[in-house]
C-alpha cells in the first residue's frame, strides 16, 4: 500500500471516514471514481465500500452529513444519497458492502454473500476498476490495489482480475464495458482479454437488450468511436448484437474491379463526425448511412459494382434496428432521414443545378441540413488527396448555393407559409385527404419557384388548385 494525496479528494469524504470509525467499520474509495481521479477526468459519482452491513450506515451518513435524495436498494443491501461538498459541489454516492459474488449459468444478476475487501476488488470487471483508497483515520489515504491496477493505468491496457473468462462468463456485458473503456480511454485489451472475448462472445444473449445498448451507445459517444468498434467487430461480438451492421464488412473483387470494405469506411465516418459534433443521433445516422449496401450490392461488366436504393433499404433496416435493440424511436425519423438523404448534395454541385433542386434538399432536410451537410463530408474517406480536394470542392460549391437560395427566399428553416388549418379556413374543407394533396401541391409550387414565398400568394393558389381539383373530377374528395 502506499498513501494518496490528500488534497486530490473532497472533504466531505473524510467526514465519510470519520462516520465509518465511529461504527468501527473499514470504509474505502473504491471503482472507477479512483480510477478517474488517478486519470484526471472528471468524476462525480462515487462508491464507497464498507467491511459489514452498508445500510445502517448510510442511514448514518444521511443524517450526520445533511444528505439528501436518499434511495435504498434492499436486494442487494445498496443505498444511494447525495452529499454537498464546499468545493466539489454536489456529489452522487453509493454506499455497498464488501461482498463476493456466485453466478447461475443462465444469468448475469449475482447471488451474493459478505465478502473481504479481497474478495469485493476480485469480482471487478478490470484491474483499474480495482483499486481502493481507504478513508479511515488510521489508515486514511492509503491505496490498496492488490491486482497491479495502478501499473495498468500507467500502461494504458485493460486486464481483469481474475481469468477473463471466468470474469466474462460470470456477467458477459462485461465485454461490452471493454469496448467501452478501451474507446473512452484510449487504452488497449491485453491478448489474453480479445481471446476470452472471443470464446464468450454467444454469452451475451443473456444480457437485456437494453444494458447491451446502454454499453453501445457509450462506445459511440466516445472521442473515437471505431477504437470500441472495431473491438467489438473482431471478437464476433458486433455480430451477436446487431448483424446488420456485421453484415458490411469484406472485400468483394471480380474481373480486377473490388468495393471497399463498407464497415470500415462506416467506422472512419462516424470519427469524423465525432471530430466535429457530439450529437448521438447524428453519430448513429453515421454508422447506419450505407447499412443497405450488403442487400443491393451488384456487379455490372459494365458499371462494376453497384448499391442502386441502399438509401431507401437502410431507412427499413435502421427501423428494425431500432426497434430490436430498444432503441428511442422519437430519434428513428431524424436517423431514417439522413440516411435517405446523404447522397442528394453531391449532384447538386453542378452548374446546370436550378434553384428549384436546391430548394427541394432545403425542403426535405428541413432544420437538419447542416446535420446531412456534417454528415455527408464525413462520408468522403478516400485516401486520394487531389479526390478529396475535389470532393471538398463540390461541398463548398453546394453550401454556397444553399446560402444563395436561402437569402432570396428564407428557406434555410423553410417552413410553408400556410398551414392545414389555414387550407381547411379558406376553403371550408374538412380535414382529410383532400387537404394534404392541396398543401403538396402548394409546398411544391413554391419550392420549384412557380409562386413567391409570401402567404398571399399561397392563399391565391390553393384557391385555384381546389378550383382546378373540382372542376377535374366533379367531386374532389
């Protein structure tokens, strides 16, 4: 053991300690907390581990210490509260006891028995989620890392503690933590990890769509995302959770003519989003935005190889996608979107390209242009310089001529300048039908330039089209 810098820890923490003498129990830092502190990332929630019963005691500490937000977990003898430190603001802590833990083959949720502080740092998922600082008096700051925890951080490699395939089979989203960390943390997985991955990879059936989930999007929320994916992908994990997007990787040549490996270039474009935007959804629009081109690949003698409607099959299988692993589905429209979108830009690059085209992309886009903007020249993965040049060119050229059209007729947030209900007012029509043709054909009318972007002017037309409508058919509706 060796001590801790007492002044790297909130004060409020050695008041924890001073509770945990006072009852006579052994009180440590432990688990990530430690880990992030030691790596100077910002932290807030914390563990805290006692040797005995943790409830009791974190009665103590929320009465003693003025917490608040007080949750117990009665199955598994947790409790959590929230404490206020002078100088680290609000802190999140769960209060546990030192346990070890036994597994049921068919199921990730331990059975759980009192344990040592041995036992408690064994059943963590990696070395450097094993380290513990203790907070009591006597011993107050000093380490205990009986797995080389702190070596490993220093290293910047993920080991577990115990055989990794013990580790992996006893909670099998533990794989999914690895991808995690690796990504988060820039480090890498021990061979003897990738192996054990590889051999449990089918154990991670037994684990909720919705924790496998959880796990995934973190990995994509990561500074680098493909480090935590391509993991995933050479364990045959990738494969397990979502096959779809497995499903793109490899190489097909004939006659001299290859494609290029569409996982791959899938994971370079959702970096380069994530060099330029935070958002999730855009992130996953990314990994998803060629999912079709396993189901439309052809070779033609002629045009080599071909992906004709990837878009419009990508939008179908992003839909199962979603709907498999639990996915939000308020962010399913937005992703769809994009996918059915990414390759409209490009063509618009040409000079003969009219303002009614331009206005057809601002329309259908709508607020996410700049999103279908980022997410297309994060699409452009070629190592050719003079192509991306040339690629970047024709971006810039289109986003001009978006400026350009915007200015003339505000379209940059282009909304239509009547509504339904001002459709159904003006011609005495009830909803239905009738009125979402009508207001197509207005919204059409403006885009291609056939009437101004003024309300008076769309007021005039749809009065002629119903006109139009009626006199056509005799009966409209």
């Amino acid at each position: 053991m060796t001590n801790f810098n007492r002044e790297s820890l909130p004060e409020i923490l050695y008041r924890i300690g001073d509770l945990a003498d006072r009852t006579g129990m052994d009180c440590y830092l432990v688990g990530g907390y430690v880990r992030d502190i030691l790596l100077r990332r910002p932290c807030k929630d914390i563990d805290i581990m006692v040797i005995g019963d943790p409830v009791p005691f974190a009665r103590t500490v929320l009465d003693k210490l003025k917490g608040r937000n007080f949750v117990l977990f009665e199955r598994f003898r947790t409790a959590q509260v929230e404490l206020s430190d002078p100088s680290a603001g609000t802190l999140k802590l769960e209060l546990v006891g030192a346990r070890k833990e036994s597994y049921n083959p068919d199921s990730r949720k331990p059975i759980t028995l009192v344990g040592t502080l041995e036992d408690d740092l064994s059943r963590r998922d990696f070395t450097i989620n094993a380290l513990a600082i203790a907070l009591n008096g006597e011993k107050r700051n000093r380490f205990v890392d009986l797995f080389h925890g702190r070596e490993d951080l220093s290293a910047r490699i993920l080991r577990t503690p115990l055989d990794p395939l013990q580790t992996f089979s006893d909670d099998p989203l533990r794989m999914m933590r690895a991808a995690r960390f690796a990504a988060q943390l820039d480090f890498n997985l021990l061979p003897e990890v990738l192996e054990a991955m590889k051999i449990m990879r089918e154990r991670i059936s037994i684990v909720s769509r919705e924790r496998v989930s959880h796990e995934f999007f973190k990995i994509m929320q990561a500074a680098r995302p493909s480090k935590g994916l391509v993991i995933l992908h050479e364990t045959g994990l990738l494969k397990e959770i979502i096959p779809e997007i497995a499903a793109m990787a490899g190489i097909e040549q004939v006659d001299g003519l290859r494609h290029k490996d569409t996982l791959y270039h899938t994971f370079q474009v959702i970096d380069n989003v994530a060099l330029h935007s935070d958002n999730l959804w855009l992130r996953t629009a990314a990994l998803l935005h060629d999912i079709g081109k396993p189901a439309t690949k052809r070779f033609n003698r002629t045009a080599g190889w071909t992906f004709h409607g990837h878009d419009a099959v990508g939008t179908r299988i992003a839909a199962k996608i979603f709907t498999s692993l639990r996915w939000p589905l308020d962010n399913l429209e937005y992703v769809q979107k994009l996918i059915r979108l990414h390759h409209r830009p490009i063509p618009l690059s040409k000079d003969e390209i009219t303002d009614a085209a331009v206005r057809r992309l601002m329309f259908d886009a709508g607020e996410d242009l700049q999103d279908l903007m980022n997410l297309c020249r994060a699409d452009v993965t070629s190592k050719n310089p003079a192509k991306v040049a040339r690629i970047m060119k024709n971006f810039n050229h289109v986003e001009e001529k978006i400026t350009q059209v915007s200015e003339k007729d505000l379209l940059a947030k282009w909304r239509p300048p009547i509504s339904g209900e001002d459709i159904m007012a003006t011609l005495g029509l009830p909803e239905g039908k009738l009125v979402g043709m009508i207001k197509k054909r207005m919204e059409n009318a403006v885009i291609d330039g056939l009437i101004p972007y003024d309300r008076d002017a769309a007021l005039r037309y749809i009065q002629e089209a119903y006109n139009e409508m009626t006199s056509e058919s005799g009966n409209p509706s």
